[in-house]
C-alpha cells in the first residue's frame, strides 16, 4: 500500500526525487518540503510555483472568499461561483487592521455591497475582519457554528491571509503563513468541531510584486501593519516616486494624493521631466527584474478616486484631473472609486 506524506508547511506531496519539482526533500521523514524549510529558518524563497488546478468543490460547502484590502479592487474578477454553483459563497475582507484607525468600514461595506451588485455576484455574506485579530477569528467561528455545514473552504488570491486564517481557526502550528505568494501548493485540511476546513492554495493575480520582484525584495514592500496615511501637496510640474518602482504625476495646477503604503517605502518629490532619467538610475536597484517602465494616463472623474498599484497599496486622487503613473511593464494598475472616505 502506497501512503503519500505531504509537506506540513504548503501541503504538496514530498518527493526526493526531483530537487525542481515541487514538494523535493531530501528525507521523506521531514516535516517540511525544502522550500519551506528554507523560507521558514532562512527567509530564503529558491522557486516560486504557482499552483493552478482548482480541486472540484462540493455542493454542500461553505467557500469563505478571502480577500486582503489591499487588492479589494479586483474583488469579484473571478468567477469562482462557477465552480460549485450550489455551494454557499461568503466574502471574507481581511486584513483590515491595515487601513489606518477611523476607517469608514461602513462606507466601505456599503461600497463593496454596491460593487458586488453591479457585478452580479451572488454571495451569502460579506465579513470585514482581521485573521490577526482573535476577537474577529472567534465571531468568524460562530458565524461557521451557525451555517453548520461539513465543508468549509478557503479561497482567494495569493496572500490574502487564508492560511493565517486556517491556523487561526484550527489551531494548526505547521502549515506556513508568510508574504510569499503562492505558498501553499495543495489543500491543508483540520477539523474545526463537526467541519473539515480546507486551507485551498492561493489564486494566481498577475500584475501583482511577485509578477517581477524577488521574494527578498517584494516582502518588504507589502505592507503588514496598520498604514498612516501620507498627504503630499504637489504643485504643475512635481511629481513623487515611490522606490524606484512607481511615479505619479499629473496635468493641472496642484494635486494633493494621499497614500496608503508600507510606512517602509520611501516617497520622495521630484520634476516630472527627472522621472525618466531618475528611473534609470533607480533601476540598478531593480536592475535583474524591471525590464522596461511604461507610461498610463488616468483621468479622475469628479469626486474621490483610487489608482490601486498591484498589491502595494494604493493613492486617492480627488478629481477632476488627470494624472499619470510610470510602472514597470506588466504591473496591474487600476482606477476605482475610493473605496471609503479620507
Ligand atoms: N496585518 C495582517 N496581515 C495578515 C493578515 N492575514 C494574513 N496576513 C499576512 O499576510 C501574509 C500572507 O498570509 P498567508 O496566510 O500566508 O496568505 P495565503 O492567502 O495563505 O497565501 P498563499 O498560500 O500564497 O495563497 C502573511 O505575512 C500574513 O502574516 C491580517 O489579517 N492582517
Ligand atoms: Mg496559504
């Protein structure tokens, strides 16, 4: 009788045969496949594999959509209802210890809801929490107590929190929960009372640091803990970088973005005519992965604006105007309404 042994850290079934496969260790007897081994002990990231297959779900399942707030902009892009129509769909917005203290979360409950039906998403539910937050982690279970099925599963994009969630909720202290994305290569699963909760590996976003940016380098551009808003007040011909990955500048008199961002990532002002040649020399930091950088235009309607940089984080524009924003080539960028209130 064959038994498969699966990496405790990201569930994909150990192998010793193959050092580029996922799931390679050098003992089956190891806890850990060496990718997570290494990751956990060295913060050292060697392969990035991005799970694809979506196991089928069953029909009397819970699937908790989770998603972090920072990539609440691309929401409901995937059609994920589809692959269990029956099942009962519950929109998880995590990570919100990030947005500054005195977040409007009804404005952006209410925008998410209004989204949602313009959309034509069905869902059971839509839960605003933090996996971080022990007091939010307790009323998810007795939200999960209530719906009583046997089946819950966690899903969404890469690094939205689901593992943290998973530990969370079943108190598993293996599985690992860390900002590279595409961690978890196969389904976890731990009971949690009379349910099965299924840990799902994370939902490939392209456009996002991982896309062009090391483990080492992307890791610190994420934000994870609660973001203080920066106001800057530019004037006709400023603009801002941000690292050397991103620069905003725009058409007009004056502009006063407000930026939510990693309190790490350095901002600096500058002449929108020295974005080209600053780039360049910014470049060398990123040299090994930014290919080229590419120019697009936004134009803000009337009212307060998100322009979302892959899952950074993102500016609120008060418009009428236009601005524009340098990026690297195959970074996604969006323009959204604001999605709660300065
Ligand atoms: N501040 C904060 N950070 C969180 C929260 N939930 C998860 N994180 C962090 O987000 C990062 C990714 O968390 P994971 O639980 O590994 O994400 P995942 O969705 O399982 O990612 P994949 O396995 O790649 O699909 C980790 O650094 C977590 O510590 C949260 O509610 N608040
Ligand atoms: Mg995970």
């Amino acid at each position: 009788m064959s038994t498969t042994i699966r990496c405790e850290g990201c569930g994909a079934i150990l192998q010793t045969t193959d050092p580029n496969r996922v799931g390679y260790a050098i003992d089956l007897n190891h806890t850990y496949c060496q990718a997570c081994y290494k990751l956990l002990h060295y913060g050292e990231s060697i392969k990035h594999f991005h799970p694809e297959d979506l196991p089928s779900l069953p029909q009397n399942a819970i699937i908790l959509m989770v998603s972090s707030v920072l990539h609440l902009d691309l929401l409901f892009s995937y059609p994920v209802y589809r692959y269990q129509p029956e099942a009962k769909y519950v929109y998880i917005i995590n990570q919100i210890d990030l947005l500054p203290k005195g977040t409007n979360l009804s404005h952006l409950l209410n925008r998410i809801k209004a989204y949602a039906k313009k959309m034509h998403v069905p869902y059971e539910d839509l839960i605003l929490m933090s996996a971080k937050n022990p007091y939010d982690v307790e009323h998810l279970k007795d939200y999960l107590r209530e719906l009583n099925e046997p089946f819950v599963y966690l899903l969404g994009v890469q690094n939205s929190g689901k593992t943290t969630l998973f530990k969370a909720i079943t108190h598993d202290d293996k599985a690992l929960a860390m900002k590279k994305a595409g961690l978890t290569q196969e389904a976890l699963h731990r009971p949690f009372e009379n349910m099965t909760i299924y840990d799902m590996p994370g939902l490939y976003q392209e456009g996002y640091l991982h896309h062009i940016l090391p483990y080492g380098i992307y890791k610190d551009l994420i934000p994870d803990q609660e973001i203080k808003p920066r106001i800057y007040q530019l004037k006709e011909g400023q603009a801002l970088m941000l690292e050397g990955l991103f620069a905003l500048s725009f058409y007009g008199q004056s502009i006063n973005p407000i930026f939510y961002i990693d309190a790490s990532v350095k901002v600096h002002k500058t002449q929108e005519d020295r974005i080209k040649p600053l780039l360049e020399q910014k470049e060398k930091h990123f040299k090994i992965c930014v290919d080229r950088y590419e120019d697009k235009a936004f134009k803000i309607p009337e009212g307060l604006y998100q322009i979302t940089f892959a899952d950074m984080g993102f500016v609120h524009i008060k418009g009428p105007g236009l601005v524009k924003m340098t990026y690297p080539k195959g970074l996604h960028l969006s323009l959204t309404e604001a999605l709660f209130n300065d």
